[in-house]
C-alpha cells in the first residue's frame, strides 16, 4: 500500500522510498528525532486550523479501518466538515488534513495544512495524490487549498488563529499536476515490488524539499574527499555532469570546472595535501581586534507557533549564551553562561546577565558571525532599553 507520505518521498528519489518501505533500520537516529520535531509543530498548527472551521468532526483512528469507517459514517450523516478523512483500500491510503463540502453543488473542498510560512511545489504534489484517492474512492471534489503559516503575524495574546493562517486556492495549479502525478504512483508502486535497493545518483534531492534520514547509508561509499564536500558551490547541472563522467574524488575533479575560490583552494588542498593557509589574510583580521576577547555563542528556538507575545513565526528565541572571556594576550579564559529554565520570554534577563560581562570594550568573536548579529538585532528590538551594549 502507498500512503501520501510514502509518495511524497518517492517524488523526491525513488531510493528514499524504497528504504523508508524496507529498511527503517538504516535510518539516522537524529534525523527521524528532527523529523518528529516538524511533524510535532505541524500538528500544532493542524490544531489552530481547526479553530476555522468550529463546525469540524475528526474521523481520527490510529487503526485505519475505524478511521475509515469512521469516516463514511460522517459522510453518511451528513457532516459537512471533517478533520482527518481517511480512505484506503489495496492500493493506496490517504488521510487529508480537513475536507469541507459545498453543498450546493456535492462538491468536497480539501484544505491541505502546512507549517511552512508559503505555498510550495510539494505542497501541489501533496494535494494531487489527495485528489487522486478521494475520487477514486467517490468523493467528488471541488477546490483545493493550502492553508499555511502567514510570517508577519506577531503574537499579543492568545493565538489569533485567522490572523496567524492564510488561505490560498491552488486548484488550477494542482490540476496541472494530476496526470503526472498519477502516473507517478504507478512508477512508485513499481519502485515497491523491487527486491533490490535502487541505484540513484546523489543530486540535490538529499536535502530538497525535505532532509532524508538515509544521508549516511548513501554515503558510506563515498571517498574521503568528494565533490559533495564542495556541493555548495556547484550547480545541481555541474554536479550531474560530474557524476556522468563517474568523478567523485575531488582529487580527479578536472581544473576550470570550479570557479568558487574557496572551492578551488579546498580542491588544491586535496590534490596536494598541504593545508592552505592565508597568512596575509589572518594577520589583518588579528589586528583588527582589541581587548578584552568575547568568545560568545547563543542557542536558539524558533517554533512555528510564537510562544511569547512580540514574536513572529519561526523567529528565534534566544535561550542561553555561553561566554569566554580574554582580558589580555597572557590572561586565563574565563567561562560565563546563561541558560533559562522559565517559560517565558528569557531577552531581558538573559541580556542583563550578559551586559555585566560585555562591556563598552573589546572584540566580540563568533563562529557564525551573521547568525550571533542577528540574534542581537532581533533582541535589540525587542527590549531596546536593556540592550546598548549590543550593536547588530
């Protein structure tokens, strides 16, 4: 049987679905652990879509024949609108987020809920399968829609949930869609009855749309040093034309098909294997910096749903600090940190700590400079008056 998750990862490499089927042991710990954490915050936000359609029944059942019986009976009973449908036979299962019916016309509406702050291609796909099977099994369906996370919604208060979603109709789209899409779920069925592993190429689909908890299992053979070391800078056709030419060392990487200077030096390094080090480059930056030294790092969260008022979605709330400290060329590091334990909004108290240790003096160095500048903006605006000593 092919569920629409299962369908989601063929559309992204045919390999993803045949291991997610039969070889879940091969899956990363950690990346079904972050995998659980997007679903969790997902169905937060399936939660407050409810909240719009308060006339709504759940069909819900983790056994799929009562969820599917559930759901006729609803049908049968006139409900018109219903959380969780779920129908299934030998080929398929598909359970939507909400279908709504139109009365005038028999037509069911489904409402696709995502956690994403925009509409994307795969959101498209998604609602295609849905289609597919509700009219397979005798819905007769209408419009489709995307309900999703609007981005400048800033909390004050309780979740106002028609102010935090949107809604937008993409039944044209989808309908563009249908074709392939069923044809794809023939290939992905055909994609199941192999005994074999697949062999694909490893593109950009590891990580595109959604990250693959079977990285390390396609990697294993890898060399040492391979050209997905540098795949940043390589564009999804140079990658391909590599792999064509069955290059993955970077040391048998031909010269002039990189032209990303930190590629190349990477690559020189590799094909020489000396260490490149820009002598001229680190003396300037060394002198540009004054004591005291600052060694600082935050750790941050960014839920889908803003747990504190003035924060928007996905907007990161800074937690804990950890702080080194060099006074002078010949001092002794000294450790400072800060981690907050209450539920609520930690900027003042974690910038107070902070601002009795950082003073008006110094260089403050960081390993992701862009991401520490942008934690203390965001702090900045938010709590202005505690924060001087931070300049974005």
């Amino acid at each position: 049987m092919l569920t629409k998750s299962d369908f989601l990862k063929y559309t992204q490499c045919c390999k993803y679905l045949w291991l997610h089927k039969y070889r879940q042991d091969l899956a990363e710990p950690d990346a079904l652990a972050a995998m659980k954490r997007i679903f969790d915050e997902g169905y937060e936000v399936e939660n407050i879509a409810y909240k719009i359609f308060q006339d709504g029944k759940s069909a819900y059942d983790a056994d799929i024949p009562t969820a599917v019986a559930n759901t006729k009976k609803l049908v049968k009973t006139r409900q018109k609108t219903i959380f969780q449908p779920t129908i299934s036979n030998w080929k398929v299962f598909c359970r939507a987020d909400i279908i709504k019916l139109y009365s005038k016309y028999g037509n069911w509406d489904i409402y696709e809920v995502k956690s994403s702050t925009e509409v994307k291609d795969i959101h498209l796909i998604d609602l295609a399968f849905q289609k597919i099977c509700f009219e397979d099994n005798w819905f007769k369906i209408g419009k489709l829609f995307v309900v999703y996370v609007n981005k400048d919604y800033i909390r004050q208060g309780a979740i106002d949930h028609k102010k935090f979603l949107k809604i937008e109709d993409v039944t044209r789209a989808v309908d563009v869609l249908i074709k392939n899409v069923g044809l794809n779920i023939e290939t992905a069925h055909k994609i199941l009855g192999n005994k074999a592993e697949p062999k694909v190429k490893m593109l950009k689909q590891c990580h595109s749309p959604y990250g693959c908890e079977f990285a390390d299992h396609c990697r294993k053979s890898l060399p040492e040093d391979s050209i997905y070391d540098i795949a940043g800078s390589l564009s999804g056709e140079k990658l391909e034309a590599l792999l064509d030419r069955g290059i993955i060392d970077l040391k048998d990487v031909p010269d002039g098909i990189i032209t990303h200077k930190n590629s190349i030096n990477h690559i020189k390094a590799v094909k020489t294997g000396q260490v490149f080090i820009d002598a001229k480059a680190i003396k300037e930056e060394l002198a540009q910096l004054e004591y005291p030294l600052y060694f600082l790092d935050y750790e941050t969260y960014g839920p889908a749903v803003p747990l504190f008022d003035g924060y928007k979605p996905y907007q990161r709330i800074i937690f804990q600090y950890s702080l080194h400290v060099k006074k002078s060329p010949n001092s002794p590091l000294e450790h400072y940190q800060y981690l907050s334990t209450k539920i609520s909004d930690p900027t003042a108290e974690l910038a107070g700590s902070l601002s009795g240790i950082i003073g008006d003096k110094g260089s403050v160095i960081a390993w992701n400079k862009s991401f520490e500048m942008g934690c203390n903006r965001e702090m900045r605006e938010r709590k202005s008056n505690t924060l001087c000593f931070l300049n974005p």
